[in-house]
C-alpha cells in the first residue's frame, strides 16, 4: 500500500469507528422508546432535532479549529497550533452558558420552525430542557477533537469518542430500563456523558504531550493582527472563517428542519413521522462513516496545504474520494440487503408494525441517498483543510435555495415522496455547486 493511502487510513479508520459510535446513541435511544411505541419514536427523534438546530450551528469551533491547526501544523508553527486552541476554546464557553441561559426561548423557536404537533411538546420539552445543560461540555469537546484532528491524531479523538457514548449507552440504558425514566432517562445519560467526556479530553490535553511550556501568553493569543514575528491567522481572520461556516451550517440545519416541519404538516399519521425519523437516522449512518474519510481530508488537505505541496494535495483529494465512495457502495449494499431484519430493529414488528411497513416503503429512497449524497460530505471535508468558508457559505446557499424552490415548484405535490426526493436534489446540488466552485475560482487557504 503507498504512503498517501497508509496516510488517509491511519487518520479515516479511527475517525470512521469514532464517528459510527455518534448515529449509534441515537439509533439506541430510539430503540429504546421504540419498545414504548411510534409516539415515543417520534417524540425522541424530534426532541433530538430541536436541541441540533440550536447545537450543530456550532460545528463550526470543530471545522474551524480543525482547517487553522492543521494548516499551522503543515507550516510548523506550534504556537499558532495552540493560538486555535486558546481562541476556540473561549468562544465555545461563552457560546455554551449563552445556550443554557437561553433555553426557553430557543425551544419556542424550534418548536415552531418545526410545526412540533400538540401532543408531541411536552415529551420535546421534557428531553429538550435536560439534553441542553451538556451544551458548554459538548461545545468545549468540539474544540478539542479539532485541535486533535488538525495535529494529525485521529486516535485520541477515537478514545475520547468511545468513552463517551459508551457511558451514555449505558446510563440511559440504566435510566430508561431500570429506573423508569422513560425519555428523561435519555437525555440524563447523555449530559452525564458529555461532561465526563470533557473532564477526559482535558486531562488528556494537560498530562498529555502537550506541554504548558509551548504555550503563548494569553494576550497574545487574543491579539487582533499577526505580529510580524507570527504566522498565526489574525483573530478578525479566525472570526471571518467561523462566521462563513456558522452560516453555512444554520442553512444545513435548516434544511432538516425544513423537512422535518413539512413532514409534521403532512395528514400522513404518526407512523410516517416515526418511519421518516427512523430513515434520518440511517442517513446519520452514512454521513457519520463517510465523515471519517471526510475529517482525515480536513486533516490532510490542511497540512498539505499549509506546508505548500500542490500535487501532494491534488493526489490526496483524488484518493479520499476512491475511498470515500467506496465507503458508499458499501452502505447502499448494508442498506438493501439488511431490508425489513435492519429497520426491525428501530421498528419492532411487536410494537411497532403499521411503522415498519411504512419505513420499507421508502428504504429505496435511503439506498440513493448513499450514493448520491456522498459527494458532497466529502467535498465538505476538503473545503474545510482549506479554511475556504467563504465558497462553504456561498454554495450552501444556493443549495438551500434550490432545495426550497425544488420543493415548493414539485415536491410538495408528491407527499412524503415529494419531501424526500427534494431532500435528495439538495445534496445532490450541493456537490455539484461545490465542484462546480471549485474548478471556477480554484481554491486556497483562507487566512
């Protein structure tokens, strides 16, 4: 095997274990309300969406830190490297306490943004009001694994990653079975483990090999231009990049909330719901896996990039995609032979069988979804080694709006089909606007 395929596989095979174990809390929580009926599927899964529409606009401090570090990483710069860190670090704090001081009226919000039914809010708000007081932990940890990623180290994310969703499968397990919790349970073991999760990464920062010594004063991480003795992005530089991504995953997001709440608009009965719910999270599946090769491109491409080898980073780009969509074929292939044995288990035929049949109706939906969508997870990745958050945003938004006016012009005549097949023309576009970027304006690090 050459040098560039062992380099991507040392960095996209931790990634893709410690991304997978993600989808994986949330397929057990709905498991576990599954066995209480389509009602609780329903109501957990839509719980989770309303936290991520206030809690994924912040992956950002995670893309950012990750592009910044890996490029100051491929220049040798350790003090621009811990500069990232010390920044992120503040900025995430800060946005974590704002999350929690303002939890109801952002529960408001996304009930409304997604036409949350009556009979669904209170179990919403139940899981809402306790899964948000992990927001400063999970923030802090989003920091860390990028700082890990950029460094080139996928494998003490992977460790810090299985640590915590290993104690949150347990301890809502514990919750739920044991103690009656019901979906309270869920979100409890999750906070739990977020905050144990945050007291490894940091006792993995300081007693690991990453010594105070190497650290620059704090007043001169926070200066607003680099001096002439520092090749460190300016803080205005490090705030332009992370505002382009914050807008560009609020698009995101809003897309799957976008979905969500024209779904909820639906006369189609609480067994489409929790069928749509259980297809979202094998699409969480694959962007998750295909996210491995993805973080190992924003590692790679960074330190490329910022170390100045051109054919180096165009010989990468081209082997990330053989693997990344590799990857694909694979999961299409899970996908359609594990057929109605696979869904079961989000679905049970006890519990649960008017939403399996619906969820089987629709499983050739989530087979295209794997090979179509890929490219643009992946593209994702390399724009963000770039830093290019500028093109990241731009691209997003034409996305977006294509994905609403696809949906409004022929979707919404379709039903559910309608509100898939407009979902899969959005990522779809989005790869298209992104390549198409690409070979237009060429793209460099932004600074």
């Amino acid at each position: 095997m050459s040098q560039p395929n062992r380099e991507i596989l040392r960095l996209a095979l931790p990634n893709i274990l410690s991304n997978v174990s993600v989808p994986l809390i949330s397929s057990f929580d709905t498991a576990l309300m599954g066995g209480l009926g389509g009602g609780h599927i329903a109501a957990v899964g839509l719980g989770s969406m309303a936290f991520n529409f206030v809690y994924w606009n912040f992956g950002f401090l995670r893309m950012g830190t990750t592009g910044l570090t890996a490029q100051a990483y491929g220049r040798g710069s350790a003090g621009a490297q811990v500069q990232t860190l010390l920044r992120g670090g503040i900025l995430a704090l800060a946005i974590g306490l704002a999350l929690v001081a303002l939890q109801t009226p952002l529960i408001h919000f996304t009930e409304w943004l997604l036409n949350i039914r009556a009979d669904q809010l209170a179990l919403v708000e139940e899981y809402f009001f306790i899964r948000i007081l992990a927001a400063p932990a999970a923030l802090l940890q989003m920091v860390l694994l990028g700082w890990f990623f950029g460094r080139q180290n996928a494998v003490w994310p992977l460790l810090l990653t299985l640590v915590v969703n290993s104690a949150n499968l347990a301890l809502s397990y514990y919750l739920v079975a044991y103690r009656g919790w019901g979906i309270a349970g869920v979100a409890w073991g999750t906070v739990a483990a977020q905050y144990i999760g945050l007291l490894l990464g940091l006792g993995l920062l300081v007693y690991g090999r990453y010594r105070v010594a190497d650290w620059p004063l704090v007043r001169e991480t926070l200066h607003l231009r680099p001096r002439p003795d520092d090749d460190g992005a300016s803080l205005g530089a490090f705030f332009r990049i992370n505002r382009d991504i914050f807008i560009r995953t609020v698009c995101l997001t809003l897309s799957f909330a976008f979905f969500y709440n024209r779904a909820n608009a639906l006369d189609v009965g609480t067994a489409t719901v929790a069928a749509n719910v259980i297809l979202l999270q094998l699409v969480n599946w694959l962007s998750y896996g295909i996210d491995g090769f993805a973080f190992a491109a924003e590692s790679l491409v960074g330190k490329y990039a910022g170390a100045g080898e051109p054919q180096k980073l165009q010989r990468m780009i081209q082997l990330l995609f053989a693997w990344g969509m590799g990857l694909a074929v694979v999961y299409a292939l899970v996908y359609y032979l594990g057929d109605r044995y696979l869904l079961a288990l989000f679905a049970p035929e006890a519990t649960a069988a008017e939403t399996l049949t619906v969820t089987l109706e629709y499983l050739p939906v989530l087979v295209l979804f794997c090979l179509l969508a890929t490219p643009c997870y992946l593209l994702d990745g390399i724009f963000v080694g770039l830093t290019a958050a500028r093109a990241m945003r731009q691209t997003m938004l034409l996305a977006l709006a294509g994905y609403l006016a696809s949906y409004y012009l022929v979707g919404q005549y379709y039903a559910n089909w309608g509100l898939w097949g407009s979902l899969l023309f959005f990522m779809v576009l989005r790869g298209g606007l992104q390549a198409g970027w690409w070979r237009w304006k060429g793209l460099t690090p932004e600074r």
